[in-house]
C-alpha cells in the first residue's frame, strides 16, 4: 500500500461512527472470496479482471490448491459515498472443519454479510452461521450469489427466477425466525417465572408466547428493507432493489419511495392507468420485480450468450458503458458478459452501500451483547466487582479519549514469517541512500588498495581463524528458529493502543475480584506488579494494519478498529476475561505423532506448541503412553495441521500414525432377539446369561464375587472394606442430556467445590436455572421402580466429574451431601454415628475408583459412556479408621491421574480428616488406595456382568448430487457402512440432497473417493453428529442351532464391533485373541477326507 493510501486509513481510524467492522459467512463454495476479491478490486489493489481468479485473502499455497478458504484473513477497504467508511472486512472459511476461524472472526465483527448460493439455497453451514451471528449479536445481511447460474444452468425464465428467489428468502427467515422465537420464549419463561414468584391468589393464564409483542420489523431480509443484494461476483455485478428504484423513478416520474416499496413482492405495473397495483400473482400480470429487473438482465444474457451482435451493440449504447473490442471479440462470452456487467451493476458499489447503511458501527454496540462478554462461566453481571460493572460504560461509548481505559480482545494468533514483517522487508532505496552506499562502497575499495599484500593475507587469515560456520553460531540458530512470528488478531474496544505500551495481559481464567483484592489501588501496567493467577505484562512491540497479504506498521490505533499486535490486553487489572468463543466444531480426529529422528524430539514438541497457539481448534495432548496426539475436527483440518507442523513450526520430518478412532463402551439390556432375527426363548436367555457370569468368573479371585443377578461384590486385599457394585444401562436420553450438559456439571461442580472450601460463589440466574432445569429432566426422564429417588442419591458423574455416567448411593443407612448441593435445597447431613463418620473418611476414595474406571473400559481401555453403578452394599471395619487417609488428599491423587493436572491443592478446613501414623500402614499400603483400586475394579466386574457393546462416533453426511450419480453415491455409503436416512430433490433443480449417518472410523478418504466415483458431480458435508452403540456383540459366540447353521461353529464372519475392538486393543498393545501362524516357512498340506 502507497503512503497516501496508508494515511486516508490512519486518518478515517479515528471517526468510529463511520468504521464498520463486518465479516463474510457462507456454507463452502457460496462465492466469499470471489465476492471478497471484489470488494478489494474496488480500492484498487487487485484488478478487477483477477476478481474471483486471484483469490486474494486466500494467501496459503494450500487453500490455492484446494480452492477452499482456511483461515479467515482480514483487510482494511476505504469507500466513499456520501462520506467517508472505513470497513475491516474478514473473509473467513465455509469449510465445517474450519468452523472455529469462522468464531474467531464473529467475535471481533459488529455486523456480517451472508452469502447463499441462488441454486443450492441454505445449506447446513448456513444454519451453523446464521446461528453464531446470532449468538454473538452481529447484524446480518444477505446476499444471494451465483445468480448468473438460475440462467445459464438452471435455464430458468424470470418468472421461475423470481419464484425460487422467493424460497430462498423464505428459507433464510425461516432459520433466522427460529433462533428469535426460541430467545423470546426463554426471555418469556424468565419472566413467568418471576411473576409467579411475586403472584399471590388467584392465577391468570395468559396463553401468548409473547410474540405479539416484541418488535422484529427489523429482524428478516426483505429486498424493500435494503438488506439484500442480487449478485453475481464471478461476473462482477449485483444489485439492490434500491438502485433499480433510482434508475426507474428517474425514467418513469415515479416517487422513489414507493418504487422501494413495490419493486419487491405481489404488484404488477398499469401501463393504461399508469399506476402501480397489488395483485399480480391472482390476476396472471408479471410482477414489477420480473417486469423490470430480470427481464433486462436475462435479455442481456440471452444477446451475450447467442452472440447477436446488434443487440449487444444497442444495449451497451443504452447502458453508456464502453466495452473494449478485445472484451467483444473473445471467443468466451462471459468475459464480454462481466465487461458491461460490471460497469452496469458494480457488485462492489452495491455491497458495499449496503454494509455502510444497514450495518452498525461500534458506537452502535448493544449494552446486552456487553454483559454477555463480561459474564464468564457461572458470574452474572451484577456480581461483579463495582469497577468491573463501570467498564460497561467504556464499551458503550467507544471512547479514544487519553484517559479511556485500553481494553483490547484477542480472538486468534497466526503465524507470519519474520522476514515478512514491514520493518524487515526490503524498500526502495531513496537517491541520497544510494549515493551515500556508493560513497562508502568507493572508500572501502580503495582503503583495499592501498593496503599492502602482506597486510591483506594476515588479515585474511585472522578473519578465517575467528570464523564461525552457520551452523556452528548460536545466534543464527536462534535466527533460523525464530523464522515465525505470531500476531495477535484483535479489536480495541476501548481507549488507545499505542507502540511500545505496557498493558496488562489477562487469561481466560483470570478473576477480577482476586485480581483487584491484590493489585494495590490505581496500579497500571508500568508499575511493579505482585504475583497475581492468570495475569501478566507485556509491552506493545509492534502494532499492525492487517491488509491480507500484507502488513503495515502503525503507531496507534484507536477504539473500533480491528488490528494485530506483536504482543487479551488492557491498561487495567478490572477487566474481566471474555466469554469464550462458540466452537462449533468439536476436534474429535486425532494422530500419534513422533520425529523420525529421536533427538528431534525437543523440535517436535516445541512445533506442536506453537501449532496449538497459532490454531484455536487443534488440541496437543500427552498420552498416558508418552504419545504426542494432534487432535483436529476433520481430515481436511487433520492435513493442514500436519502440513504446518511440518513446513512452519517444527521443520523437520516425523511420521503420523493412521488415525486415532475414538470410541466409547457401554451395557445395554438383553436382547429379545437372537443374531437371525428370531424370539429368545427363556433356555436361550439363561444360556446367554451364564456365558456372560462364565466370563466375569473366569477372572474372578477369592475377593470377588459375582451374584447371578450381576451385582459384584468385592473386599480389599486386607479384607478391612467390601463394596458391591451393579452396572445398569441409563436410558439413551439421559446419556445425551448429560453429554450435552457436560459443561454445566463442571460448572456445578466447581461452585460444590467452593461451598466444601466454605467460599460463597455468585451463581448466574440463568446457570441457577439450567441447573434446576437439568435436575427436572433428570426427574422427568429416570422414572419407575428402579429409578426411584435415584435423582436425589447421584453421587458422582464421570469420567473426569463431568460425563455422561453416574455413581448411585444404594447404601441403605448412608448420607452424603448431594451432587445438587449448589442448588441450596439440600439440608445439612447428620454424620452421627460411628460407621456413617468411618464411611465418610473415604467418600472420595469410591469417588476416585469410580472416575478412574469410567475414564477407561474393559472392552478397549475407551472411556464408557451411558452406564450407571449403583453401590448397594458397602462395609468397612472400625479397625481401618487409623489408618484413614484425607479424603481430600485421596481425590487430588485419583484427579492427577485422571486429569493429569500439574497443579497442587490445598485441603479445605472441612474436609481435614485423620491421617495415619507413618509406622502404621499394613503390607497392601493405605485403606484409601486400596478402596480406589478395589472400587475400579469392581466397576469393571459389574460391567462385564451386563451384555457389552462399542459406541461409535458417527457424523451426519449431508450429500448435494444430481440424478445421473445417485446410484454411486449410495454404492460409497454402503460400502463404508453408512445408513441414508433421507433423500429429497431439491424444488426447482435437478439436485437431489441424501441425509445419512456415516461411522467415523470409516470416514477417511471418503469425499475422495466419493469425488473421484461421481466425477465431482457430488461433495459430502461431513460434521460430527452423535455415538451410536453397535448392535453386534463383540464377544458374541453362536448358541441356538439356527446360529450354528448361519455362521457355522467358529462364527467367523465379519463382526464390525470385534474389528473395532481388536484394532483399539492391537494400537494401544493390548490383548488381543486371534491366531497367528507359527511356523510360516513349514509346508503345509490340507488333507481332505474322501
């Protein structure tokens, strides 16, 4: 960028009511870079011929090769209209394994351009983005693409044009319809709820949602309301109902305003009455939309695409666009066609007057969507420290006043080469710099001339002898190592953020009343600051104008604009951290990865580091193996993660294993059927049932004991503490209502936590009422005998006190604080008693066992998931109390093993117990330890009591493809076990949409293979969707005479969950039964009885 392009951005920085910070959401292949591209062709930096072909955001070799946007990029645009904008605009990807750049782009937006292609209409990952617009309360506007394809391809007249463009506009209310109904019923709920509180008599029901009320004239795309744009970016024009209502109110002496009115929807033109009437579609006329937009874009077309020369000669003279006569001799008529197009109908004018009009600015700023920000976890605002609740004020106002407080959000770091930054990049040399090189360059030649030889050679050798190889000086290792440099991807929403700043840098779990309780008053970032959790200062390096490709160095930026810095910071330790960012995607595909050189370990760690700085969703984890695992949410994701790690952070060469398919373990009830199909008779279940208790007792011990019911009983080695145990399968409701409230259990958790420490944590009303409402379900779903009051026993969830399985008190007599304890509804437990107080000294120990034996199976060391233990009988001896652990010191024991967490505990006052002399631990070690390891092992025994089955990740394909390849697309799905559970043809086109449900773990090289059978004429859409038990027993052997007849004696025929499970257990070097030849050189002759 020139200076003086450079200096007009710098300048419009500092007015935020006309800054708009907006980003491009589409599902993959709308058009969001084609359109990007012209909207940058618009300033001048790109030509607008290259539009759509340089793909200019898209600055990584890779996202060239595929065509597929990967990381969403950010640059600065200047427009004039009737004043001066300045728009950040970030162009982010529709790919779903790359939803994560899409949140991180959200966050730092005011308002978003959405893109839906004119054929295809809304596709899921248009949902996904309409959905995380809303989420983060940015202003959406539509622009429906690729319209040029309703008349080349589609060959639709316009008539059926306007007709499908009304679906489509239908289609996207309707999604943007459902997220505003569900926020007004919650918003409704909230309030009934607090009237019924306060209501005293009698009752009166009002049976409104409460719709009626509330005013969405604002909420839906309308082409009248200006918020949609025709376009078609590859052919570089589009349009607003707007323009055309300029151009005819000129022509035809009509009122604009009522043209903006009636341009859009059922009114036809009268020519004899020269008046605009409703009505069109009931009396057959042509609506004014057809009649004088898409009649004269489709003529164009047809004159263009047929060649009809005189036509062509007489629209473009009509039009006053001037067309060069290479563009009207190509032999391809779309570039003639984008050649009066684009003077006609710039895309870029008309997206861009738009965005200036209808999107808000950051003075604009919603106070809800501030709370929001500030409300972390479970804190609702009001909680807050008073000088926290008082920085509402600074994002509300935008202030780049002196004495605004800096408040600055990081979404993302990226990763830049070093040698691209602007103070290392090579310029232009200035005429006094290059006669000043050419001055010292003459003086040095001819100081070495007049040197005499003897002189030279001694010098030459001096400096050969104190030379130092590249390899061998550490400076330049330290150079090589440092090649990449990351920037922070961020917005200041408050204040100043000027070079070489001190500010205070705040983690995500930073607390800003323990911050404020240590920092002393009126301390800033310059100051020396105490040793305070989660809080840090840095200093403003460098500070970057994001422009795509490109950076440019700046020395401030003020409040409203979107930067990178070369350092989440603030100027002052009240702020708290922000929200965390909505991922839609969960990473779930992971790789094992080691160097092929060991001593380039250190390198591979330090690469993986830096991947999982440089990428919001990659996880880096450390096996209990010592395995280094890269997860990630796709395949495509999976490569381009392993191609950084390989080019750009680590540099070197390592091998990835296949990849890690995760799984999961679970009992179900007894099958009423056999393996052919047929009723089980009660001889059969019986037989069933005692090949299941063979199993259990054939690793059974004379501490074990497995009752014919499947409740396991099991002693500890000093026979000092018994406990059985029971595994029930929980309803698969209840399994996905606790999968889906994984976080609010961690965060009930952790408020249980703090009420045992005897702190007294501010709950949010809204996580208050989740809770509640998921005891309620709980209630509602676990009913009938067994479940009686099972709700009000939980004593546990698992693995890791968040999952989706669940520890029952059975023990009759036991009392214990309940797992609902934060819901102020639980009455004090009376530990009167001798055995109740002995119990409670190793609570956490049966606690611990059972989080260890959720955390990994016995089918394939997977984690289990849907299983529900109940203890029904637990005994320890009076003479184990002496040598009783902290209770407390036993969790964190099991917790480092299960979480692996490097940080240390204290015990709380309430929960200190006896500890045990150092001379008085028996032979087996502490009673604690034991009861852990007896605890899981029982889980397990309880487990194998019950019919087993694998659960299976599944994703949701959702599959475009026309009528000619359907057949191969289900020919792919069968062959990798996938299940279609729908088709539909989509109306209008002669595309069919396939739903289906594809394992995960045969998902690899599935959209290439799938692409490959049907020549590109179909793309699945993979996204990661539920676990699916296996109805096939992976220990399953034939018992009934038809199973013997079917799969013969050995039952040898493929078993998918045995195949699951042999390739866990082989991969993590498990046993696993099968048989291997012996003696493979040894002739082997089959004999066959005649």
């Amino acid at each position: 960028m020139g200076p003086a392009g450079l200096d007009r951005i710098i300048s419009l920085q500092r007015n935020p009511a006309n800054i708009r910070n907006l980003c491009i959401l589409a599902h993959v292949d709308h058009g969001k870079t084609t359109l990007a591209d012209c909207l940058v062709a618009s300033n001048g930096i790109i030509s607008s011929r290259l539009a759509g072909k340089v793909r200019y955001l898209d600055s990584r070799e890779d996202e060239q090769d595929r065509g597929i946007t990967m990381k969403s990029s950010a640059i600065s645009l200047h427009y004039s209209n009737d004043q001066d904008y300045l728009l950040n605009l970030i162009d982010s990807p529709g790919h779903v394994d790359f939803s994560s750049e899409v949140s991180t782009a959200v966050r730092l937006c005011d308002g978003a351009v959405v893109i839906v292609d004119a054929v295809e209409g809304v596709c899921p990952q248009t949902q996904v983005v309409l959905r995380q617009a809303w989420l983060e309360n940015i202003r959406p506007v539509l622009v429906i693409n690729k319209m040029d394809r309703l008349i080349m391809e589609l060959k639709l007249t316009p008539q059926e044009a306007y007709t499908h463009l009304q679906k489509i506009l239908e289609q996207v209310n309707a999604v943007t319809g459902s997220l505003f109904m569900s926020k007004v019923l919650e918003e409704r709920a909230e309030k009934e709820e607090k009237e019924s509180e306060t209501t005293s008599g009698d009752q009166v029901y009002d049976w409104s949602a409460g719709l009626e009320e509330t005013d969405d004239s604002q909420l839906y795309f309308s082409p009248d309301q200006g918020n949609v744009v025709f376009a078609s970016a590859i052919d570089g024009w589009g349009f607003s109902v707007k323009q055309f209502a300029h151009i005819y109110s000129e022509k035809m002496g009509i009122k604009r305003e009522l043209l903006l009115k009636t341009l859009w929807g059922d009114f036809y033109l009268n020519a004899k009455a020269k008046k605009i009437m409703k009505g069109a579609q009931a009396k057959g006329k042509k609506p004014l939309f057809v009649q004088l937009v898409l009649d004269n874009i489709w003529s164009l077309y047809d004159a263009v695409v047929t060649r009809d020369q005189e036509k062509v000669v007489k629209v473009v003279t009509s039009l006053g666009v001037k067309v060069m006569a290479r563009d009207s001799r190509h032999s391809d008529p779309k570039v003639l066609l984008s050649a009066i197009c684009s003077q006609w109908l710039p895309v870029a004018q008309a997206v861009l007057s738009m965005v200036c009009e209808k999107l808000p600015s950051p003075l604009d700023m919603a106070a809800e969507r501030v709370e929001k920000l500030m409300s972390v976890g479970a804190r609702r605002f009001d909680s807050l420290p008073e000088q926290t609740q008082e920085l509402k004020r600074a994002f509300l106002q935008c202030s780049s006043a002196e004495n605004a407080p800096v408040i600055v959000f990081v979404s993302k770091m990226f990763a830049v080469d070093t040698k691209a930054l602007p103070q290392n990049r090579q310029r232009t040399l200035t005429p006094e710099e290059i006669g000043q090189r050419r001055e010292l360059a003459r003086q040095r030649h001819a100081a070495r001339m007049a040197a005499g030889q003897t002189a030279a050679e001694s010098n030459k050798d001096l400096i050969h002898s104190g030379s130092v190889s590249p390899e061998e000086d550490p400076r330049g290792t330290d150079r090589s190592e440092q090649r990449e440099t990351f920037i922070a991807f961020a917005r200041v929403y408050s204040g100043v953020v000027k070079k070489g700043q001190r500010v205070f840098v705040l983690g995500p779990k930073y607390d800003p009343t323990q911050g404020l309780s240590m920092l002393p008053e009126s301390c800033s970032a310059s100051d020396f600051v105490p040793d305070v959790p989660h809080l840090s200062c840095c200093s403003m390096e460098s500070i970057y104008l994001l422009m795509g490709r490109e950076l440019e160095e700046l020395e401030e930026v003020p409040a409203g604009n979107v930067l990178g810095e070369f350092s989440h910071p603030v100027n002052l330790p009240a702020c708290p951290p922000f929200i965390p960012l909505n991922f839609e995607a969960r990473p779930i595909v992971r790789v094992a990865i080691e160097p092929k050189h060991p001593s380039e370990m250190p390198k591979l760690v330090r690469g993986m580091r830096l991947l999982n700085q440089a990428d919001p969703c990659a996880e880096v984890l450390i096996q209990e193996t010592g395995e280094h695992v890269l997860v990630t949410a796709g395949e495509v994701h999976l490569q381009r993660c392993l191609d950084d790690l390989r080019e750009r952070f680590a540099k070197i060469e390592f091998s990835a294993s296949k990849p890690i398919i995760p799984f999961r373990e679970t009992v179900v009830r007894p099958p009423k059927v056999d393996m052919v199909n047929e009723e089980m008779g009660k001889q059969h279940k019986v037989a069933i049932i005692h090949q299941v208790k063979e199993g259990s007792q054939g690793r059974s011990s004379d501490n074990l004991h497995v009752d014919p019911s499947g409740l396991v009983t099991l002693t500890t080695p000093n026979r000092l503490a018994t406990v059985s145990v029971r595994a029930i399968p929980l309803p698969q409701e209840v399994t996905c209502l606790l999968e889906s409230s994984s976080e609010l259990i961690r965060t009930m958790e952790q408020v249980n936590m703090s009420l045992r420490e005897g702190k007294n944590l501010d709950i949010n009303p809204a996580t208050l009422e989740a809770m509640v409402g998921l005891k309620a379900q709980l209630e509602n779903l676990l009913q009938g005998r067994k479940w009686r009051n099972a709700v009000e026993h939980i004593w546990a969830f698992g693995p890791r006190r968040c999952g989706p399985n669940i520890l029952l008190n059975s023990v009759e007599g036991y009392q214990r604080p309940s797992v609902w304890q934060c819901l102020g509804r639980v009455d004090d437990v009376d530990e009167a008693g001798a055995q109740a107080a002995v119990l409670r000294d190793f609570d956490n120990s049966i606690i611990s066992g059972f989080q260890l034996a959720t955390l990994s199976g016995p089918l394939c060391e997977e984690p289990l998931m849907g299983v529900c233990f109940s203890i029904e009988r637990w005994d320890v001896q009076s003479s184990a109390a002496p040598q009783s652990q902290d209770s407390r010191f036993c969790e964190d024991l099991a917790e480092s093993k299960v979480e692996r967490s490097s940080e240390a505990t204290e015990a709380g006052p309430s929960q200190a117990r006896r500890r045990p002399d150092a001379a008085s631990a028996d032979c087996y070690g502490p009673v604690s330890g034991q009861l852990i390891a007896s605890m899981k092992e029982a889980c397990r025994h309880a487990f194998h009591a019950q019919p087993q089955r694998l659960m299976a990740a599944m994703y949701t394909c959702e599959i475009m493809a026309t009528a000619e390849v359907l057949g191969k697309v289900y020919g792919v799905l069968g062959k990798r076990e996938g299940r279609v559970l729908h088709e539909e043809m989509k109306e209008g086109t002669d595309m069919f949409i396939i739903k289906a449900v594809l394992p995960v773990a045969e998902s690899f090289g599935f959209a290439d293979e799938i692409r490959k059978r049907t020549s590109g004429l179909a793309s699945p859409q993979l996204v990661f969707s539920h676990w699916e038990v296996l109805s096939s027993d992976p220990y399953w052997v034939p018992t009934t005479e038809e199973e013997y007849l079917h799969f013969g004696e050995k039952a040898d025929s493929a078993n998918q969950a045995l195949k699951y499970m042999n390739a866990v257990r082989r991969r993590k070097g498990l046993y696993v039964e099968e048989k291997i030849v012996e003696h493979a050189e040894k002739q082997r002759t089959l004999g066959k009885n005649k």
